[in-house]
C-alpha cells in the first residue's frame, strides 16, 4: 500500500513535469498504484487539497454548493472565467 508522502511526491513530479494539471496527476498515480480513485481521499496531503482547490477555484472544476433554492447540489460545473 502506498503512503501519503509516497503518494504526494509521485503526484507532485507529475505536477512539476508540466506534463499534467492536479486531477488528472492525481488520477494516474492511483492508476499507477492501484488505488481506487474514491480511496485517494486518505492518501490527499493538506498541499495536495490546496492545490486542486485553487485549480478549481481557477476555473477548471467548481462544485456548486447550492441550488437557486438554497438546497445542498451535488453536480459539478465547467467554469471558464476567462470566456
């Protein structure tokens, strides 16, 4: 089984390669080590969670947190805030 650190350092050479962006590095590296990606929630470091908050905050995934109602939503939105 994988460690966190283990896990981290592989998602941040990835990262820092340029050759992919948080998620998707994240992705591969559970390809890699067989991890089920639902079980990557335990193995994601505090500099990991930032990291795919701000892409996400950057407009690449963004979860809506409320209906127009005010009822919790569970979907995720595409928002690109440069268009």
């Amino acid at each position: 089984m994988i460690t966190r650190k283990e896990f981290t350092e592989q998602v941040e050479r990835l990262i820092i390669g340029g050759r992919t962006d948080v998620m998707t590095a994240i992705l591969k590296v559970c390809e890699i080590n067989n991890v089920e990606p639902e079980g990557a929630k335990r193995l994601l470091s505090v500099p990991l969670r930032e990291k795919l908050e701000a892409e996400g905050h950057d407009g690449i995934l963004i979860k809506r947190s409320t209906t127009d109602t005010g009822l919790p939503r569970e979907d995720y939105v595409v928002f690109n805030p440069k268009n």
